[in-house]
C-alpha cells in the first residue's frame, strides 16, 4: 500500500518534453522511431553517466521514441564516446559495419569530436571521424542529458 | 504352395546361404555378399509380410522338428505387420551392411558378425511366425541370443561393450523367464501349446490366471521394448552395438515387445480388464516422458536415438493401453483408431529409426566419436548423410509434413474423440494422455533440432569432425531407401487403411478406423481429414515462392560478416555445444533428471585466494537405474557372495548336493 501512496506523493518526475524539433538532415526516412547502441571508444566514462541518465525517468528519452539497444544489428544509429583508443579503433569500424546501412553516427562529448585532453595522448587513435563517418555532434564536456536528448530527438523528429 | 510360405521358406534358405557365405567367403568379398543376401532376406520376410497383409494366412506344423512340443507356423494379418516391418528394416540394413563392413575383414567386417547377422534377422522374422507357445519361445530366446552376440562385437577393445553385453544378457533373461514362466502357465492350464486352441480356451479361463499371465508377459515384453522402468539395457546396447546391429535392434526388435503385448492380450487373451490398460497406458506415458527427457539431454549421438526409441516405444504403448481402455468402455470404433495410430507408429519409427543409426553410423566411421560435442561441421564434409539424417530428424520430431507427425496425429484425434461418456477412469486418462504426447512432440523437436544443430552444422569442433570423409555408396544407398519410406509413409500413408483393417480384425475389433481416399486419410468415426500429400505440396511449394519472391523483387542483399562483438575471428569455441543448447531445458527439469553437478577449484600454492585452475563436472545419470537397478544389484552381488561357501571346490560335497537333490525330488514325485 505504501509503494502505490509513494508513487502517488511523488507524481511524474520527468522534464516537461518541449515542441518537437526540426528534422535533422542526418534524420533521413527516420520519422519517429530510432534504435540507438551505445560504443565506448575509450571515454572516462563521464558520458556514459550522462547518456544513462538521458534515457532515466527524468530526461525519458524514450517518449520521442528513441530506445537503446543490445547490438549494433538492431541499430539505426550508433552514439560513440571518447577519443578513439588504438585498441577499440577497429571495432569501432567493425561495429558501424555490423549496423544496416545507412547507419547514423552520434559523436557524444568534446573527446570524440577531437580527443579532448587526450590529444595526441599515448595509445589514441583519433577523433570518432577519423574511423567513421560522424552525422552529428554533441559538444560538452560531459554533454548534459538535455542536450543528449535534444540531438538524438533531431534523429527521431519527435 | 502358399504364397506366405514360399517367401519365408526363401528367407530361411537364404538366411542359411548368407550364414554360410560368412563362414567360407574370402574377407575381400565377404561384406558385399552377406550383405546383399541379408538384403534378400529381408525382402522375401517383407514379401511375405505384404501377401499376409492382402489377406492370405498360412498354417503348418511340424511335430517332430523340436522334441516335446514341435515347431508350429501361423501367419495372419497382425503377424504379417510385424514381417513387413522387420523385412523392409532388414533390407536397407543388408544394404548399409555392405559398405559398413569394408574389406579389411575385422570389425563389423569380420566373419562371427557376420555369420550372426542374417541369423537375428531371421530369427527376428520367425517370431511373428511362430503359432505356438513352445515355438514363440524358442524364437524368441534364438532372436536373443543372436542380438546379443552383436551387442558384444566391439568386446575386446571396449568396456563399455562388455558392460552393455552383461547388462542386455542379465535383463533379456529374465524378461525371458517371465515369458516362459507366463506363456507355460497360459499353455499349462489352457491345456493348448498351439495360440489358436489357448485361443478357444481364453474366455473360459479363471480371472487370476489371466492377470497373472498378463502381468509375467508384460515384463518380459516389455523389458524387449525397452519401455521404462524395464529401460536399462537399451541405451547401452544400442550405443555400444555396431551401428547397422542398433539400427536392426532399435527400428525392429524392440517392436517385436509391441507384438507381444498385442498378441497375448488383444489376440489370446482376447482383452483384459480395466487395470491392465492402465497399466500399459502408465507405462507408455513414463516411458515416452522419461525417453525423451533423457535424449534431450544426452550428448551421445546414439544414447540419444536409443532414449528416442524409448520415448516412441512409450508412445505406442500409450495408443494400446488407451486403445484396450476405450474398447472396454463400448467405445471400439475410436480404441480402433488408437491401436491402428500405435500400429502406424511402429512403422513410422521402423523407418526414421533406421535411418538416424545409418546416420550416426556414418558419423561414428567418419570421425571415430559419437560425442555431440565433439562434432560440428558435418554438412560440409558430408552433405549427403547431413541431408539424409536431417531428414530422419524431422520425422523424428514429428513435425508435418513427416511421417512420424501422420501417426502422432492419428493418435491425438483418437485421444481428443475419447470423450466422456466412458467413465471416470477414460475421462481422466485421455486428457492425461494428450499432455504427455503433446510435451513429448515438443521436446522432441528440442532433441532433434540439437542433433542436426549442433552435430552437424556450424563448425567443425575437433580435428576429427574437420577431417570427415563422406560414406561409401552402400550406406548412402540404405540410408536413402530407409528415407523413401519416410516419405512414402508420409505423403501417401492411405495405403496402410485397408491392411490395417485386416490387422484389427485379427486383435477383434473389427472396425474401419481409417479410409483411405485418394491421396488423403479421412477418419469416419471423428468426422477428421488429413491430406498429406496436399500439405506437403503446399508447404514446399510456399517456401519456394517465397524464396523466389525475396529474390526476384525484395531489397539487394548486403554480405557483412557474422557479429563477433567487434572482436574475433569467431571460434568454434564459442558455439553452442550439445550440453549447453540442452542447459535450459536441463535447468527446467533438474527436479526429474537430478544432474549431478562437481565443481573442483584448485588455488595456487602461495593463496588461497587466487585460483589456479577451477574443473566442472556435469553428469546426468539415469536416475531410474540408480534408483532401482543399484540396490537390486547389491543384493543380488551379496547374496552371490554368500552362497559362494556352498561351493567350497569338494566333490565329495558335491556328489552328496547331487543326490540329496534327487532323493527330494523323487520323495516330492511320490508324495503327489
């Protein structure tokens, strides 16, 4: 009884939603439903907390039908993290091959769009764009949920 | 001369020429030869078998052949069932035979097994033959004998095979005691050695008498049938028998148990009472439940098929116990309908059986291993057996269009139509009996679907699956014919409706349960149709548009390769094994199969903490044969010990045992 007054007491916790934006030119025949997996290219992990709390309750990102997958086989669009890593350079490629094509690139953060702090660092490959073709950036260091949300929904056009 | 006996009369001429071919014939020649008269054998049996089939009977007698009760020969419908199926069986395995048995002479190739393979198959012909008690019992114990000394061919260089040959001779014994003792007991107070004068006298019979006889009967059948809890002997002995011996056992002597059962309860005993059906139908539901259960788990290729063979086997005791049940209560147009389902069955299962041990057969000459495991990657190396056994499997499974899926089928409509009116026992029991057939086709296309998975596509696990060369034409041949009986029997399986009818007449229920119309079955009784042959056409020929329509108008196809995580290349480590594609359904039944499970970690010498190597063990064992078979075992192996002081070595005590025993039985002659 409690759990159902708890629920109750706290009502919806989730941002208001906003107008829907402005198809993206990277959206393509994406109308209103994209299945994104996630690829850490060597991130401190300061985006990943991010994205997870993108698709939290709060930020839902799930209502403008976006929805995180298991494989890159069942994606539309990948979003990549963190400078490249020699070590994670080719399954990177792999991954983006694996998805169906045309498969979208999401640059999430300052460190994939050019390495950040970790320019020219031992073991860094590069920029995401440097292995795949990037369609969009989110800038930030980390980027904020909101803004996550705000270009994945320029993919979903919801 | 009949026609019957003139076939059969060639079968036992040839059986002879065959055995004698094996004694006297060079090695180089000697496989092809035994082989292709065993395959002639096999033909005149199934010759017979069809003339019986048309309506012919035969009967003779031959008094003074055997001392005391003599040799008597009678051949009708049911018996020419039983020809037919043992014949057709004993043809594709006199043709595998021919390129299983190379040239080298050893092996399966050398002259003993030989000499005893027409031998079985004959005596596996004479059983159904036989038309009195003393002859039943004679064939039976030659047919035996003669299985056994195959079972045990690969005994010097495998214990297993000793085990297995211990095993099927202690159990295959004492189902023949029961057997003698019940069938003397029926002769004795029948006062008829001949099945028709116990025939004429059956009715009249004291109730203990007949359950009694039933009840010794039914062990030793169905010990021979490989029912559980009788089960013990059948995994072994098929697993460790040369391939072409498992196939002959498991497609057509294990049937022979069937045969009895019909024949002492349906024929002789002209029907029982109530209890005994249940009986059967219990023991066919154990046994389908338990088989199948086990083959899903088993991980070696030809345990697997035996545990199948269990599971078919309960599933047509189930169609008899339900078919005797229904017939007692009123109902014989639908217990016809149940016993003409088990009777298709058996010939079902004769010819899907025949063809996976022809196929694991294959497998074992190719890679030297049985071990699902192990395997992997056949349907490159050997597309042919792949094809062939996929076949099997299919029918196995009991998916439509197959021929096993006909006779499931025929058995769920009779099930279905049981209805209510036949009181509380049937109205409980049909029910009962749809779940169990129901669960078992489901696991059964989990088991089978393992053995094409995982044994023969994907990649090759070992060097030995990797270098598997494909069989010789002689098997391909046999497994080729065994597989157009499959599809014979499940395209056109309306042929069987008139013969069937003969068949039911002989177990006295004259009923019509099938008619056949021109391609297609229609069960009067139920008001139900099938027609297979339309359905097979429809199916393949949907997959085909389908296929043809993705061709021509769907999207072009991009080639990207297989998901390795981004990682790779892919292993065949990393592919489902036999075990762990088994795991679920291991996991949902732990409370049945009680696997046994022995986790052994070993840290290294400076902590305890950090682990050297970790060694997992799983084992499923047969719960039943701990359970039952250990303690009797025990006992038996106690008791044997003690009665060792008995026999201390002295004649003189032996002299005074010998004529201490023939005074007591001379007092005991004269006391009566």
């Amino acid at each position: 009884m409690s759990l159902i007054r708890k629920i109750r007491e706290v009502g919806p916790v989730a941002e208001p939603a906003g107008p829907s934006p402005a198809a993206q030119p990277a959206s393509g025949d994406l109308k209103g439903s994209v299945q994104v997996r996630h690829v850490d290219a060597g991130s401190c992990n300061g985006c990943e907390i991010e994205i997870g709390q993108a698709f939290s309750p709060v930020y839902d990102a799930e209502r403008h039908g976006l929805r995180l997958v298991a494989s890159p086989r069942h994606a539309d669009a990948l979003t990549v993290t963190g400078p490249v890593t020699v070590n994670m350079a080719e399954a990177l490629r792999k991954t983006f091959e694996a998805m169906p094509q045309p498969g979208r690139v999401v640059a999430v953060g300052d460190c994939a769009r050019d390495c950040g702090v970790f320019a020219g660092a031992h073991g860094i490959h590069g920029a995401v764009d440097d292995v795949v073709p990037v369609d969009m950036h989110v800038p930030g260091c980390p980027p904020e949920p909101a803004a996550i949300v705000a270009a994945l929904r320029g993919l979903s056009g919801r | 001369m009949n026609r019957v006996e003139a076939a059969l009369t060639a079968a036992g001429g040839l059986t002879l020429a065959a055995t004698l071919a094996a004694t006297i014939i060079p090695a180089q020649w000697r496989g092809a030869t035994v082989g292709t008269l065993t395959t002639l054998v096999g033909l005149a049996g199934a010759a017979a078998g069809c003339w019986a089939l048309s309506g012919e009977t035969w009967h003779a007698s031959f008094p003074d052949l055997l001392p005391l009760a003599g040799v008597e020969w009678a051949v009708d419908a049911l018996s020419g069932w039983l020809l037919l199926l043992i014949g057709a069986v004993t043809a594709v395995v006199g043709i595998y035979t021919i390129g299983y048995a190379d040239r080298s002479g050893r092996g399966p190739a050398a002259r003993g097994p030989l000499a005893v393979l027409p031998l079985f198959a004959a005596a596996m012909l004479a059983v159904p033959a036989a038309g009195s008690v003393s002859t039943l019992l004679w064939t039976w114990e030659l047919m035996a004998i003669a299985s056994l000394l195959l079972v045990v061919v690969e005994h010097k260089h495998s214990d297993a095979a000793r085990t297995a040959g211990i095993w099927y001779a202690a159990m295959t014994q004492a189902g023949f005691v029961a057997l003698l003792v019940g069938l003397s007991w029926l002769a004795a107070v029948s006062g008829a050695d001949s099945f028709h004068g116990i025939r004429a006298h059956a009715a009249a019979l004291p109730a203990g008498v007949r359950d009694g006889v039933f009840l010794l009967c039914m062990v030793g059948f169905v010990s021979k049938a490989g029912a559980v809890p009788l089960h013990p002997w059948l995994p072994r002995a098929h697993a460790e028998a040369p391939s072409h011996v498992s196939a002959l056992m498991s497609a057509a002597m294990v049937k022979l148990g069937i045969y009895g059962v019909l024949r002492v309860a349906f024929d002789l005993l002209g029907g029982g009472t109530r209890w005994w059906w249940v009986l059967v139908a219990a023991i066919g539901a154990v046994s389908a439940l338990y088989g199948i259960l086990q083959a899903a788990v088993a991980t070696d290729l030809k345990r697997l098929l035996a545990f199948s063979t269990s599971e078919n086997i309960g599933l047509i005791l189930l169609g008899v116990g339900m078919a005797g049940l229904l017939a007692q209560a009123g109902q014989p147009a639908i217990a016809a309908l149940a016993l003409a389902a088990a009777l298709l069955h058996m010939l079902n299962h004769a010819a899907f059986k025949s063809l996976l041990f022809g196929g694991a057969g294959s497998v074992l000459r190719a890679t030297g291993t049985r071990d699902l495991d192990a395997l992997g990657g056949l349907s490159r190396r050997m597309p042919s057996t792949t094809l062939l056994v996929a076949g099997g499997a299919f029918a196995a499974a009991a998916l439509p269009p197959s021929n096993g899926f006909v006779s499931e089928w025929l058995l769920l409509q009779a099930l279905l139509h049981a209805g209510t009116g036949g009181g509380t026992v049937l109205a409980v029991a049909a029910p009962v009996a749809v779940a169990v057939v129901a669960l078992t086709a489901g696991i059964a296309v989990a088991t089978f679907v393992k053995v094409v998975g995982t044994g023969f596509l994907a990649r090759p696990r070992t060097a030995a699956a990797a270098d598997a060369r494909e069989s010789p034409a002689g098997m391909l041949l046999a497994m080729g014919l065994a597989a157009a009986f499959c599809v014979a029997l499940a395209v056109v399986p309306a042929v069987v409706a008139r013969p069937l009818r003969l068949v039911l007449e002989t177990m006295r229920l004259p009923q019509e349960p099938l008619a056949a119309e021109t391609v297609g079955l229609r069960l009067p009784q139920v008001g139900a149709q099938l027609w297979p042959l339309w359905l097979t056409i429809s199916l393949v020929g949907l997959t085909a548009a389908t296929a043809t329509v993705v061709r021509a108008f769907g999207r072009t196809r991009r080639r990207a390769r297989a998901w390795d995580c981004g990682d790779g290349p892919l292993t065949a480590r990393m592919e489902y094994t036999a075990t762990s594609f088994a795991e679920p359904l291991q996991r949902v039944f732990d409370d049945v199969l009680a696997p046994e499970t022995d986790v052994d970690v070993t840290p290294v010498k400076e902590s305890a903490y950090l682990v050297s190597a970790i060694n997992y063990r799983l084992r499923i064992p047969d719960r039943i044969e701990n359970r039952l078979y250990r303690p009797l075992i025990r006992a038996f192996v106690t008791i044997g010990t003690a009665a060792r002081r008995l026999a201390s070595g002295s004649m003189h005590r032996y002299l005074a045992y010998m004529l201490t025993a023939v005074i007591v039985v001379l007092v005991a002659g004269v006391w009566r």
